[in-house]
C-alpha cells in the first residue's frame, strides 16, 4: 500500500469536508476561542520546554562540583553499667 502526502490523501474535496464539518460541530463563535486556547497551550508547553532544559543545566552544574566530605560522626560511648545488688548496696563497674 502506497500512501501519498496529505494533500493526496484528503485532496481538496476532502479539506472542503472536513472544514464543513468543523464548523458544524464548533460553531463559527467557537473556533476563535478554541484557536486562542491552542495558541496559549502552545506557548505554555514551549515555555515549560525551556524551563525544563535550563533547569537541567543549573542541575548538572551542581552536580559537577563535588560535595564536600561529611565529618564522620563522633563514636558513642556507653554508659557505665551500674549492678544494683539484693542487699541494696550499688556497684559500678566500668
């Protein structure tokens, strides 16, 4: 199966039709507002674009300084074990 450009596909007759039944189902009031709503969508994903690649770049700036090392954390110590014996004298071993 051999498929042309779209001018082939649809042809003038076709346009025609397919104009005709926008109108119809937009109605000739709403296609103006439908086409600013297109316009506004487009620059919003057009901006969106390029916040998205500037973004990227600020982030792989940050990435290419290296971090500085963390500190490593002070040990913990234990606290003394205090044995608290029957006859109610306390002993601490450490």
């Amino acid at each position: 199966m051999h498929f042309g450009p779209p001018s082939e596909i649809f042809g003038v007759d076709g346009i025609i039709i397919l104009v005709v039944v926008v109108l119809v189902l937009f109605g000739s009031t709403q296609i103006p507002k439908l086409a600013r709503s297109l316009g506004s969508a487009q620059k919003e994903f057009k901006k969106g674009i390029e916040e998205g690649g500037s973004s990227d770049d600020v982030a792989s700036e940050t990435k290419a300084v290296p971090a500085a090392p963390a500190a490593p954390p002070a040990p913990l110590q234990a606290p003394p074990v205090v044995e608290v014996h029957v006859d109610g004298q306390q002993r601490s071993s450490s």
